[in-house]
C-alpha cells in the first residue's frame, strides 16, 4: 500500500455516508489517522463502538484540530452551523469539503466562514441506499460510482487534484462541474424522483377505496420500487427540497406538463400516442446498463436470490 | 410426484408470462401434455427451440382442442380476436383463464363468447420483470407471489378450487376478488407507477438544460429505478391503460392533488410539512418487507453482489 493521502482525516457527521466514507479510508489506507465527530452522543458511542476512527469528539471545533481533509457528513441544512463552528480551527492548507445532495446552497452556506488558506471544494459522492446512521455504512459504497465536484474558480487546482484522488482511491469516478449545473442535474436524476415517489407512497396510503393491507400485498406489480427511494432519511429530503427548491420547481413543473399530456392521451384512447412514449424509454435504461451504472438481471436481480 | 392437475393445458401467447407458465407446469408436473399456440411464425419457433411445450400451433382454434386448462397470455387488447377465435373449439367442462392485468375489461371482452358448459375464470399473476418474449421466462418466477382470481358468482367453484390449486403449484398465493375491484387495486399498486415511471424518463429525455448522457452517468442517484419499470413492454402498457382508463384516471387525479400540494410545501418552505410526508412513508415500506413482498438488503442487494 502506498503512503496515506492525508494525515489526519476528520468526519464530522456519521450517518450512512460518513461511516462509509471512514470504512473506505481504513481499506484503502487512506489517512494515517481518522477523526470522527457528531453531535449526538449516542451516535458517537455506537461510531466509536464500530470502531470507525481513532478518536471521537462532540466538539466539532476540537475534531478539526491538525486536520488536513476535513469532510461535512451532514444533512445539508446543517452545514452552516457546523461551518461557523469549525472555521476558526481549521488548519492552514487544510481541505475542506463535503458530502452534500446541494450544491448551490452549501455554497452560499459555508464559503462566507471559510478563513483564507483553507481549500473548500464542495463535494457530491453519488452514491446511497435507503438506510441510515453509523450502522449502514460499507466501504464499498463509492465503488463504481460518481463523485461530483464543484471547485470555485479560484481553487488551487492542485487541492481539487488531491481531494479526486481521495474519491478515486474510494472506487469512484469523478467529476467536476459548476454547483449550479450539479443542482439542475441532480433535480432530475435524483431529487424528483425521490419527491415523486414520497408523493405516490402519500397517495396510496390515504385511499379509501383500497386497503394499505392490499398495496402492501400487491406491491409487487410495481409499487414496491418507489417505497425503497421513500423510506430514505427524512430529514436529509427535507433538507434538499428546501436546498434546492429552485430547481426542484423548475423539473416539477415539467414533470406536471408532461402528465398532464399522458393523462389526456389515455382519457382520449391515443393508443398510438401511447405506444410511442412507452416505446422511447426503454432506449435510455438500455443506455443505463451499458454505462454499468446498473445491473441488467431481471427484477434487480431478486428473484435469482431466491431460485 | 402426484398426478397432473390437467390432462392438457393450452398456452395462447408465450411471452414472458406464458413461457413462465410453461416452465413451471413442466417443472411442478401440472399437465400431462403442454400445447403452445402464438400468431407469430418466428415466435413459435423459438418457444420450440427452447422446448417449452410439446406440440405448437399457429392456430389458436387448433391448439385448444381437448384442452382442459386453456390460459390467454396475450396483451389484454388481444383477448376479444383469440376468445372470438377459440370459442367453438373449446371443450365442455374446460377451464378458460387469462392473466391480464385488468379484469374489468377482459371479463367484458370474453365472456360474451365463451360457451355453456366451459368455466371462464379471469385470472391475474402478480408477478413480472422488466423483461419479455419467450426467452425471458423462468420457472420460479409465481414463487412467492400473489395471483388474484375474479370469478364471477355463478362459476362452480370446484373449477375456482381446481385452478387455484394450479397456482398454489406454481409457488403462487391466491386471492378472489370482485374484478372492478382488482381494477382499482391494480391501477394503484402497478399502473400508475409505471405511468409515472414512463413519464420522468420522458420528461428527463426532454431536457435541453441537461443532457441525456448526464442523466444516464448519474443515475444511481434515483432515477434509475424508475427506468426499470419504464423498460417494460409497451404493447402491454398500451394496453392496461386503454383497458383500465377510469381507474387509471382516478388515481392519477389523486396522485395530482397531492402532487400540487407537495409542491407548494417546497415553494413556501414548509420544513415541518415535508419532514410529515417523508416519516409517514417509511412505515409502508417496512410493511412490505415483513409481508414478505421484498428484500431488506440495501439498494435491492445491487452493491452486495460486487463486494
């Protein structure tokens, strides 16, 4: 194994990402030391019983000390707090990034705390399942995913450089672009679907008509995918639809648009109309499985599990 | 192994469903002799290929001949011409099934022409993949899954029992239900997730601020579930939402109710609203999984499979 990226490596937050991040620090050494911080204390208790870092800090200012990356696992509405509180600590040189499903926001959060010789290159590892905390962390999160990452323009390329290697180090590709870009792109990969499925959960458990007894019998036909995505954090979705509203909005009311236009097609019988649309998509999952960004068994794979 | 349930089972129609169907009556020991009837030439030839029954027919009328268990697995919009076509070939005492997704329609588009003295029992496996055609088949495919029944009230239900006792067979769990009913259930728990799957992969493919090769590099993100359900056959889909337009449309006016509302949570910042919505949809999906009609693992078990 080659010498370790960085010397001390800080944590502060550690949910599913956080402790994934601290897994596939420790497999792929890289970071001689790992410093891991949260504001609850039972959280802190059950990271250090994990065994995820070396030390464990509640005061976020003390778990920066000496560090050279320093990484915000935290849900992004937190990240301002958190940044206030770190800012005076941070080591000269030091990398501060974090790991956040907004980019805009914590921008506009976290740079006006950031003291001059810090290096704040936000970060967006697109990876994820519908667990959370300490517990459902796996070092082999990142591994063929893509990291995001959006340096200011006047970023020491040389920082970005170092903080990509660390991601590449984890199993990622990565990737940088404008926050604003990053925003536009994830409303539609990712944060309307989880709005949309949040929303078709909502619906089916309030008919009257239907049993949940029923939805949740036949969930099979289709259903049972969206909850997966509508059992994710709550507090983070909520986070990221006040985040990114702006975007959020603007793939909304498309998506709206759309529906409307399908609506009418099968009110009017446009079979033809219907045939075309049903047709069209099946092309971009095609795209999806060559790109090995998903598997191509049939069902995900769960029926073979059982067979 | 105990005696075949049917002495000859006809199969109209051999895409995923049929051929499924195929290989669990051979594999389960269901029928003495499997007869596979589809319209198409190349169709048929490869259902021979793959040895999926013992004798084949073009000819529907043909292939029902002396059947005691004939399914229709074709496309729901099919079901009039083959029940047309059939109807003077079936035997007396035969049992006529289908395993359409909606009932409704195909109770009116069958019955009208099935003779005295044969017991039509519309039928519905709740089961599939994204996946169709004669090859994508699999015997264990019914295992562990729901197959409504919708007979109507003056069938004998010794016939009812018989083909329940064909899917129990199969793996399957049975349930008789009221065929609107089923409709209605249906439209919430499948078909208005596929329609809303098909239309965020078309609204995303629409894009001009993102690009498709983005959407597809990201889609790990969320949107990749939904392109599973939108790779499904669209001859179907046309089909199911020509065939179930009320049901369809009620659910969609709910889904937009909500929808709007949901909106207007993020429009105004309404944290409190939004952290509701995303807690009380969490409990439906734990349901699923203790009912049985899911996998725990996260993510669907994708990343277990690589580590």
């Amino acid at each position: 194994m080659s010498d370790p990226l960085f010397d001390r490596l800080t944590l502060i937050g550690i949910g599913l990402i956080g402790s994934s991040i601290a897994l596939a620090a420790r497999q792929h050494g890289l970071a001689k030391e790992i410093v891991v911080s949260t504001r609850s204390e039972a959280t802190l208790r059950r990271a250090e019983e994990l065994n995820l870092g070396d030390s464990y800090y509640l005061d976020a200012a003390q778990a920066v000390e000496g560090a050279d990356l320093v990484i915000l696992c935290v849900p992004v509405g937190a990240n301002e707090g958190v940044a206030r509180w770190i800012a005076p600590a941070l080591k000269q040189g030091a990398i501060l990034t974090d790991v956040g499903s907004t980019k805009g926001s914590v921008v506009r959060q976290v740079q006006p705390h950031v003291p001059a010789g810090v290096h704040f290159i936000p970060g967006h590892p697109i990876a994820g399942t519908e667990h959370s905390g300490p517990d459902a962390g796996f070092a082999s999160l990142f591994e063929n995913r893509w990291c995001i990452l959006t340096p200011a323009a006047d970023i020491d390329p040389a920082a970005t450089e170092k903080l990509s290697a660390f991601w590449r180090a984890c199993g990622s590709n990565v990737d940088t672009m404008d926050a604003d870009h990053h925003d536009l792109v994830l409303a539609i990969v990712s944060h309307l679907p989880h709005i949309i499925a949040y929303n078709i959960v909502g619906t089916a458990a309030d008919l009257e008509t239907v049993t949940s007894s029923e939805v949740i019998k036949y969930s099979a036909s289709g259903f049972r995918d969206f909850t997966r995505l509508a059992a994710s954090d709550p507090t983070m979705w909520r986070d990221i639809c006040l985040s990114n509203k702006d975007a959020i909005l603007e793939m909304l009311a498309r998506f709206s648009e759309d529906l409307s236009a399908l609506q009418r097609a099968i009110r009017w019988g446009d079979g033809d109309g219907l045939f075309d649309l049903f047709t069209r998509t099946r092309g971009i999952r095609r795209s999806i499985i060559e790109a090995g960004q998903e598997t191509d068994a049939p069902d995900f794979g769960r029926h073979q599990s059982k067979s």
